[in-house]
C-alpha cells in the first residue's frame, strides 16, 4: 500500500532557506510595501522548489488572498455531444483568456444541484467561494441565487444578458435585439411585407431582445407584428399559412427544421414560397416531444453568435473587476454584434403575396 506523502508546511521550508517562517510567507504572497532581497527570495523559491510545497487555497481566501483562479459555473452540462458545437467556443474563449490573464480555471458541474437543477449555494453557502470570481453561463437561470450573487457583490460575470433586481448584473451577451432587426431588413428588401416571429413561449432576456428587434422593425415599416409562441410546429405552420405568411423569424433551428419539413410536406417551396431566418443558434437543452423526420443539412440564413468572443471578453472583464479596474455596472455590461449569414433558406418574396 503506497503511504500518503505529508503536506510539507512553511516552517520546513524557511529552516531549508535559512530564513524566518514569516519570510517564506512574504515571497508567497509577494506582500505589498514589503521588499525582499533578491538573494533571499531567490533562497525562498529553491527551497519552495526543493520540498514541492503547496499553497493552502482556502487558507489564502480566508486571508483575503488572491488564488487567481477563475471559476466557471454551468447551469446546464456543457460536454455531452449535443451541446458540444452550442458551448464549446465560449469554453474555448474562456480558457485561452485566462491563460493569457494568467488565472487557473476550476468548473462547478452538480454538487450543488437541487430538484434536477444545478445550483450556486449549497446549504446556504456559496460554492463559487473558491475562485477569486466566477463566469456563469446558461439559458436556466435561478433568479433568486442571481439576486443574492448581486447583493453578496461576488465578482462574476453573466454570458449572455441578464438582469436582476438586487441591482445592475455584470454580463457579455450578443446583441440579439439588433441581429433580429438586421434580418427583418433583409427580408423586408427581397419585397416580404408579411414577416412573423416564432420565438420561445417561455420568458428569458434573450427571447425578449429579439423580440424587441422584430417589433422595432415592424413599427418602422408600419406592419401590423405577429408573435407566435405555440410549442406545436403544426399549430404554428398552420398559423403562418392563415395569416399568409411569407417570412418567418424562427427562435431555434428545431422549431424552424419542424416548419421546413412541414412546408415541404404540404407542396411549399423553401424558400421560394416561404422563407426561414433562424435568430442565431439554437439551444441544445430544449426539447420538442414533435417526431422530426430525418432532415439533411440545411444552409441556414441566420446570424453568427460572437461565442469565443464572449467568453474571452467575460474573462477580462471579470479580471478587470478583481483588480479594482471595473465596477459593476454600466462598464461591465456588453452586447457584441452578431454577423448576418445569407444561406439558401431566404429568397425573394412570391410575386402573388409581396406588397
């Protein structure tokens, strides 16, 4: 049986120097308004070296100390498969700012988690403690731990827009609003004057920015808006063909994949008689309990979610704010544009419907 190797402690490693206890904790904590010798500090650091001493985390955190770790907290799993090409990039983002920042990453997965949801605080205490601040990312936020993070004023940053009552959220989102409205424009200058918007039934910043970017449109156009929310792609598609659609705005490719091969069933043409924008990327942790056929792959007109960007630029925000450079608020909340790509499910507007 291997026995377990004892923690080497400071006092060993000051009586290898030949310096005090408290020297060794002063080239540790490389202490503000204190020099050391370079000869002194150069004897620390062997003798640190020598013995593969390791620093007390939570000692440090108790102390006030930097551990200049960076937590990264997912309401929802990010490996499994199908959400691979969905988080990837911002875990890409982040991971290469940070490295650069020079801060470790430490991921809080379940141990927290409470009726099939993860969460922050576990038995009261905030699990996210460790890091000397945290990124959080996911389309399921718990708003009551979001109001107490504010109120604790722990340092984090939201991905993806998010606001809360306790005061003003830290966050780097895409700026939907904008995007939406940008396709509409699009539409709207292939001669489509009847654009719908299917979004999601249920309420989240993000669903709420693009709807605000379809009815901005439609009050510039003077177009009469029409919001369709039904979880039922046959409900909508049903709606869109009464109402004479010939444009719709869809929230997630799922829903627009369902109305695709639901068109194509029906004798319409894609997008010859009906064109489909999708409002970015879908979200991998929705579900739909309608049978989607087998569908090959669509060449989408949507707009292109800055991911990787938002992840790096979370990181140094949130590093801004540990050094004191930024306060929540105002600096620390950023929409980054979303790039429009044309693809083949948007074409001109049917000459017998457009005007």
């Amino acid at each position: 049986m291997t026995q377990r190797r004892k923690r080497v402690t400071q006092a060993e490693v000051a009586r290898l120097a030949g310096v005090s206890q408290a020297m060794v904790s002063l080239v540790l904590n490389d202490s503000d308004g204190v020099r050391v010798a370079p000869e002194t500090r150069k004897r620390v650091e062997e003798a640190l070296r020598q013995t593969g001493y390791t620093v007390d985390i939570m000692g440090r955190r108790l102390r006030g100390k930097s551990n200049r770790i960076l937590g990264v907290f997912t309401y929802e799993a990010v490996f499994p498969s199908g959400t691979a090409d969905f988080y990837g990039p911002f875990l890409g983002g982040i991971e290469e700012e940070s490295e650069a920042q020079g801060f470790d990453l430490l991921l809080f997965t379940s141990p927290g988690r409470r009726q099939g949801r993860r969460k922050v605080y576990e038995k009261g205490s905030n699990r996210l403690g460790i890091a000397d601040g945290c990124i959080l990312l996911g389309r399921h936020t718990d708003r009551d731990e979001l109001d107490r993070l504010v109120d604790e004023r722990f340092p984090f940053v939201f991905i993806g827009r998010r606001e809360s009552s306790a005061g003003p959220v830290s966050y780097v989102g895409g700026d939907y609003a904008a995007a939406t409205a940008a396709l509409h424009e699009r539409l709207w200058s292939l001669g489509h004057r009847r654009v719908a918007l299917v979004g999601y039934r249920e309420e989240s910043e993000s669903t709420a920015d693009r709807r605000d970017g379809y009815l901005r449109a439609c009050r510039r156009h003077r177009k009469t808006p029409l919001a369709l929310t039904d979880v039922d792609p046959s409900a909508v598609f049903e709606r869109l063909r009464a109402d004479r659609v010939t444009a719709a705005l869809v929230e997630t490719t799922e829903m627009a994949v369902a109305l695709h091969a639901l068109a194509m069933n029906s004798g319409l043409r894609v997008p010859e008689d009906l064109s489909i924008g999708v409002l970015g990327d879908t979200d991998p942790t929705q579900t739909s309990s309608w049978p989607l056929r087998a569908t090959p792959e669509i060449d989408w007109t949507t707009f292109r979610i800055p991911r990787r960007e938002m992840g790096s630029r979370a990181v140094r925000i949130l590093v801004g704010m540990l050094r004191g450079d930024i306060e929540p608020g105002r600096r620390s909340q950023v929409l980054l544009p979303c790039e429009l790509v044309d693809g083949s499910t948007v074409a001109e507007a049917p000459r017998t419907t457009a005007r």
